[in-house]
C-alpha cells in the first residue's frame, strides 16, 4: 500500500504518520527504490491497534511502549490484543479542528455516545492533546453552554457532553506518568464553586509538563483548607471561579492560604468578564486562555512569591455588606413573595432570587456595585431566550 492508501484506510494523517515512524518506529514500511514508502497490510493492521489502544485513552507514547513490551515478552500485539472485527470507517479523515468539534457537538447533541467517544479518540490520535483539550473539549463546551443560554441546547444535552468531556480528561489524567519536576501544585475550586472542567483541562496539562498536581475537585470548604495543605505540603496553590459569588469566597479563601505562607494563583470565566477584580485577589491571575495558565504556572514554580492584593473593599462597603448580610431572608421573602402572581415557574424564581442576592452579597464584600451590571444583563437575556 501507499501512504495515500494508508491514510484513506486509517484516518492517520501524513504528517502524524511520517512523526510516529520517526519518533517511536511503529510502523515500519518497507522503501521503493525511488525512497517511498510501501506499507504492508500489518503495518495498516498496527496502526489501528494503536488508534484503539488511544480511543482506550492511552497516549501514543503509552501505546508504542505497550507494543514493545508486548513484544520483548514473545507476544504478537495483534494477537493478544486483536481489533474488533468490526472496522468503523474513519471519522476525522482530513478535516480540520473546527470541523472535528462540530462533529463531536452533533454526537453529543444526539446523545449518541459510541460516536462521541469514537471521535475524540481519534482526535486525540491525531492532534496534540492541548490542541484537542482547548479546541475541542473547550470550545466546544462553551458553544454548547451558550446554546442552552440561547434555548437552543437542552440542559440534558450540555450535561451529556461535560459528563463525556470529563470523563476522557479524567482517564487521561489516571494514565500520566509519576512528576519529573520539582514543585507540587494544589488544585481546588473555589467554596460553592461546582465547575471544575477547565480545572480538570488545567490539571491534564500540567501534568503533562512533568508537574506534581494534586486535585480537591469542586467546592472545597475553606474551613478544610489548612488541613489540606498540611498533608499536601504544596508550593503553589491555584484557585478557579467561574461566578461572581464564587469570586468574593476565592478572595477570602485565597487570603487564608497565603496568610499559612503559601502562594496563590487564580483563575476562571469571571476574571475575564470583570478585570477589575483582578486587583481585589492575593494572588498570581494565571491569564484568560489555559494555556496562558500553564506557561504562567511554570514561570511561578517551583518557587513562587506571595502576591498582595492592590485594592481592597472600604468600611461603607463593610457596613453595607453586613447590613445587607442581616437582611437578606427577609429580601428573599419579599422578592418571591412579589413573583407568585407571575407566569415564571417557582423554580426558576427561587433561583434568580438566589443567585441576585448572592451575587449583591458578593459585590459588596468585594467592595463594587458595579460589578453587578454584567449578571444583570446576562439573567436578562436569559429570560428573554427562554421565554420567561
């Protein structure tokens, strides 16, 4: 066979392909006179061995050392770990990244599973991972999420696609090699804070460069937090929020942290919707795209300083806060009690009527009304989208 037939029968690419020849020896075809290449029905054969062993969520590293201790054991990996019989047909063959995540969107919004997982195997076998992580999994869960804002995706389906999402992250992370590097990172999200994918897409990466990463997952109680660092011992802790309210407990939670002597870093949707509050948080902002995240994190490790906040909330704001504070079940009562003779479903307004009075609570303890715009409009323009 040609490298045109290869590709056609396998979906690697031949790019992916010349750099697996060259990088890990697998395949191994044999050269025309004229210097091209001539593959064998084995070599096609061993190429979809090792998509499998991908789409089980091994890397291509993992699966080629697989293949050789397989091999130093007397052992044929194509017999001891034979393919299905059946042999989908490629689903990526020459597209482009934007097009792969389309893909995988449509599977997701299909609920069907088997496809999802297929494509993402497959992505992962031909692109980077961070390139899969960021244009895939993350766009892909923020098109998603802005389809359900607009009515156009079903809570069930956006919850389809982050479970699937999360789930490959989460065996990829399983897989990854002990540290290489000196500096231990803790990972947590912020208290209340229950999204963690980016988090998780964080944690993969940085493991990825040789890092020691440990993960507390979501809403970590502050009150917990020394114990975790007296057992972890880390040397830079990262805190992530993605909601106003969980912003305000970060910047407590981040202070107590620091105030044990280790460093902070922070990020999440809700730095970059309001950059002002990048100056109200003891710590190092890890910047607007994962990436950023990970080069940033690696130029503080394995020593990083201790960051104090530039500005800081003001008595009124403290008075008013701890007014408001004493007032709010009463605020909520009447807020409720004003929205019973409307057509809005009772839950939907006993979330709104949550979510304001947390969200005014939080701009008060971080010293700015302002801050209250944007959540406005947004809960807005949810109404509006859902016909509410």
């Amino acid at each position: 066979y040609n490298l045109k037939a290869v590709v056609q029968e396998t979906g690697v690419k031949p790019d992916t392909l010349r750099a697996w020849e060259r990088r890990y020896g697998l395949p191994e075809p044999d050269r025309t006179p004229g210097g091209h290449r001539l593959y064998s029905q084995r070599d096609i054969d061993t190429l979809r061995w090792l998509l499998a062993r991908q789409q089980e969520g091994l890397s291509i590293s993992r699966a080629v050392e697989l293949w050789r201790t397989l091999e130093a054991e007397g052992q044929d990996p194509l017999v001891v770990m034979a393919l299905e019989p059946s042999r989908p047909e490629p689903v990526i063959v020459g597209q482009e990244i934007d097009q792969v995540r389309r893909q995988w969107m449509d599977a997701c919004l299909a609920f069907d599973e088997q496809k999802a997982e297929a494509i993402l195997g497959q992505a992962f076998a031909l692109f980077p991972t961070e390139v899969v992580c960021v244009e895939i999994l993350q766009r892909g869960i923020h098109d998603l999420g802005e389809g359900w804002y607009k009515g156009q995706v079903t809570v069930q389906q956006e919850h389809f696609a982050s479970a699937l999402a999360m789930r490959r992250l989460e065996a990829l992370i399983a897989i990854m090699p002990p540290a290489t590097r000196s500096g231990r990172v803790l990972v947590a999200a912020a208290p209340e804070e229950v999204h963690i994918f980016s988090q998780t897409m964080l944690h993969l990466l940085l493991r990825r460069r040789g890092w020691d990463v440990r993960s507390l997952g979501g809403n970590v109680p502050a009150e917990r937090m020394e114990e975790s660092l007296t057992h972890v011992q880390p040397d830079l802790v990262i805190l992530t929020a993605q909601q106003l309210f969980t912003a305000a407990s970060l910047t407590s939670l981040a202070a107590r942290v620091q105030e044990m002597g280790v460093a902070v870093a922070y990020g999440g949707r809700i730095f970059t919707i309001h950059p002002e509050l990048r100056a109200r948080i003891p710590g190092h902002y890890l910047g607007d795209a994962l990436l950023d995240a990970v080069n940033q994190v690696e130029h503080l490790l394995p020593n990083p300083p201790l960051a104090t906040p530039s500005t800081t909330p003001d008595d009124a704001h403290r008075a008013a806060l701890a007014h408001f504070r004493e007032r709010m079940p009463a605020i909520y009562a009447a807020l409720t009690t004003s929205m019973q003779d409307t057509p809005v479903p009772s839950t939907h307004m006993t979330v709104a009527a949550t979510h304001m009075l947390r969200d005014v609570a939080a701009a008060l303890e971080l010293g700015d009304l302002g801050l209250l715009a944007p959540e406005i409009e947004w809960i807005e323009g949810l109404l509006v989208h859902h016909h509410i």
